[in-house]
C-alpha cells in the first residue's frame, strides 16, 4: 500500500506561498507558507500535519494493542505536538511529545502503561522517523 500527497511551493521563502493536497482529498490546496509556520497566519505547516500523523496513527495503534490484549477502548485521544528548533545547522524537528487519554474499561493503569509504551515503538509513524529517505530530482528547464 502506498499513500501520497504533494506540494506546490511558489517564489521565495518569507513572501511565497504554497499549496499542499492529498491523494484521498482529504486535503485539496491547503495553505502554507512562512507565516503558517513560524508565524500562527492561516492554513498548515510540516510540523501540524505529521502531528496530525502521529496521533491518529498512534491511536488507531494502540486501539489494535488493546484489541489483541481482549480490551475495547470506549475512547482514545492522542495529542502530539512536535518540537521545531533552530541550531547552528538550521532547524529540525527535536521531539515529539504524545498525550494519551483514554478510557478503556477493565484495564488497569499497569497493563494501560505497558500497551501505550509498546504502542509508541511500534506504530508506523513513529518508525518513519527514522526511515530510510529516498529521493529522485529533476529540475525543469
């Protein structure tokens, strides 16, 4: 299986502006740009939508952790919030921090911690942080 989106980027840094949309539709043309990134303006950045990521990957995760451990969560709600810090190589993305409430009835607090640990090691998007990268360029004439 194989999911995509892509990126439109005109002029330059701090004026220009892009667009990003995904394969399903779930987002069409949505905004980006300097402002949206490091400024709180309107529409997404990078750091927003792997957040995004994040906690619905990892809350669909642990849904099937729970599930294969005979429990069924009422809810579970994941807040991720990425860290974007600038060094003296530029800026990178340091950590991310995952909050999990969840309700989950049966279980106790000591098999809940063991389930979100495991979770948070194995679901999909926590492993692509540290995903080969590949990359094929070419530049238009």
């Amino acid at each position: 299986m194989k999911r995509s989106a892509h990126a439109i980027w005109n002029g330059n840094l701090k004026q220009g502006t892009g667009k990003i949309s995904t394969q399903s539709g779930a987002l069409s043309d949505a905004q980006y740009g300097f402002n949206t990134r490091f400024e709180n303006g309107p529409g997404t950045n990078p750091e927003e939508l792997i957040a995004a990521a994040h906690s619905g990957c990892f809350s669909m995760a642990l849904s099937l952790q729970l599930t294969e451990a005979g429990f069924e969560a009422d809810t579970i709600k994941t807040v991720a919030t990425v860290s974007l810090e600038k060094d003296d190589s530029g800026f990178s993305i340091t950590a991310i921090h995952l909050d999990l409430t969840a309700k989950v009835p049966g279980l106790d607090d000591a098999k809940f911690q063991e389930l979100a640990n495991k979770t948070k090691t194995g679901c999909p998007v926590s492993k692509v942080l540290n995903a080969e990268i590949t990359l094929d360029a070419t530049l238009e004439k």
